[in-house]
C-alpha cells in the first residue's frame, strides 16, 4: 500500500489544507509539520499562484502573501523534502494551478515533485478532457530515474526510509461538483485515482454557515460509479461540520478556515496543532 492507500485505512480522515510560503516560508514548513503530527491524515500542500481562480479571498490573499514574500515552485518542492527529512509521513498532496507546473516543465516538475516525496496532484484548472498533457508526464516520470534531475534542481532526495512504496504513477486528483452533469461525474469516477475531490457547493472556496442539505444524495451519486474513495470540501469551517460531513464521506478536506485560524494567529505553530487536534477529535 502507498501513503494514500494507508491513510484511508481508518475512515473518515481530516485533510487540511495549507498554502507554502504563508505568512513566510519556514513557519508555513513548521506549521504543515505541526498539522501533521497532530492528527491530519493527508495534507493538501498548496502552491501559490497569481490567480487562483478556485479560492475565495482567504487564500487568495494567503497566497499572494506567500507569492510577496519570494514563493516558488522549486522552493515548495524542497520545502516538501525538507518535511520527509523531518519525519513527516502523512500523504502530501499538491494542490496548485497549472500555468506554474506549465513553466517549471510538466516532466520536471512531477520527477522533482516524486523525488521530494510528494504523493500526487490536485489542479483546479485542469479538467479532465485537457490533462493529457500532464498524464503523459506523470508515465514518463514513472518510468525513468528522476534523481540526478531532481539534484540539479535543487531538489534533495528525502531518506527512502520516509518515501512511500510508489511502483505507479502518481495520481491527479480529480474534482467533481454538484453541477457534474451525471454522464461526466460517471467518467470521473470511473477513472479516478487516488481519492475523489468532491466540491460540496457551487462557488469558491470559503467557509458557510451550514453544510449542503443535498451533501449525502450528492455522495451517493459519485459512489455510484467510484472506486476510490469520496471526500468533500469547500465551505467545512468547524469541528461539528467536519464530524456531519465525516458520517457520510471517507474525507473531509478543510481549508479557507485553515488558513484563516492559522494565519491569524499570533502562534501558528501552536494554532495548527490545537486545529488539528480540534478536527481529529470531533470526527473520531
């Protein structure tokens, strides 16, 4: 079993999300460090992006902080290896927008994501019918050495010791919504890789007041044809909306309050580990 595969072993688990580079770089490590040994499954990893046209303004603006504060692709990806180095073993998946894959080279960038120990993909702009490009990279980095590439990019290789058993592909996660027509949202399932990324409400990403009183049909819909598993996010904000979306999926992903608890507090470290814990307790 990979990492994603083992993560889903005791369901539902808590996916956070957190942007590297926010409020700066080496808290953001310090602060994904702290979601993950204090009871986040899988960690949504974001890079930033100048227009990330999926968030609402919470990230938005976490982001283009991170982007001022001198954020990169090459510098994310090493920020990844150094939490392998640390002992993190949690899947962390990428999630970013595809224009600055595009200009790091679609090949490089998923041999140096592999090497640094990322566990797959999520590209908000990417949709199915136009991520052939991106497949074809993901199989031709699974079938060559990638290290000496990875190590002229500035990319140190984490210990084996902390790297997942991945003999396939990394997966690209992909999303569905609840205005997937149902013909498409049965090829998405059917295909899918990894996990689903079920969006729960139509709009960008942010947190409401209540969830979705469609949430569990809509579930149900997507289990029709998947076989992976189904977690939703966008507009989960609180412990008790985690715990009601958690009876119905195997994932509850949280990430504008996040962002915005951490952020905003004096001691991110300190606040993403009671957020953690917060979560990880109420769906348990």
């Amino acid at each position: 079993m990979n990492r994603i595969e083992s993560a889903f072993a005791n369901k539902p688990i808590f996916m956070p999300y957190f942007p590297l580079g926010y409020p700066d770089l080496d808290t953001s490590i310090d602060v994904i460090e702290a979601l993950a040994k204090n009871g986040a499954d899988l960690i949504e990893v974001g890079l930033s992006f100048s227009d990330p046209l999926a968030d609402g303004p919470v990230i938005q603006r976490a982001t283009q902080i991170a982007l001022e504060k001198g954020i990169t692709v090459r510098k994310s990806l090493a920020a990844v290896a150094e939490l392998r180095r640390r002992g993190v073993t949690v899947p962390l998946i990428l999630m970013g927008y595809f224009n600055p894959m595009l200009a790091y080279g679609l090949e490089k960038f998923v041999c140096d994501a592999r090497e640094a120990g990322a566990d797959g993909f999520i590209i908000p702009d990417l949709p199915l019918e136009e991520a052939g490009e991106f497949e074809s990279a993901l199989s031709g980095a699974t079938q060559q050495g990638s290290e000496v590439e990875a190590q002229a990019n500035g990319v140190n290789r984490p210990s084996t010791t902390l790297r997942s058993a991945q003999d396939g592909e990394l997966p690209l996660i992909q999303m569905l919504a609840p205005t997937s027509p149902n013909e498409r949202m049965e090829a998405i399932a059917r295909n899918a890789k990894g996990f689903i990324y079920l969006v729960s409400v139509t709009g960008v990403t942010g947190a409401r007041a209540s969830i979705s009183d469609g949430l569990g049909d809509l579930i149900a819909r997507v289990r029709e044809h998947a076989s992976v598993p189904v977690c939703v996010g966008f507009g989960i904000g609180t412990p008790e909306q985690a715990k009601q979306v958690g009876a119905l999926a195997d994932g509850v992903i949280v990430g504008s309050a996040c962002v915005k608890t951490i952020g905003e507090n004096p001691n991110p470290v300190e606040a993403a580990k009671e957020f953690a814990r917060s979560f990880r307790n109420a769906m348990r």
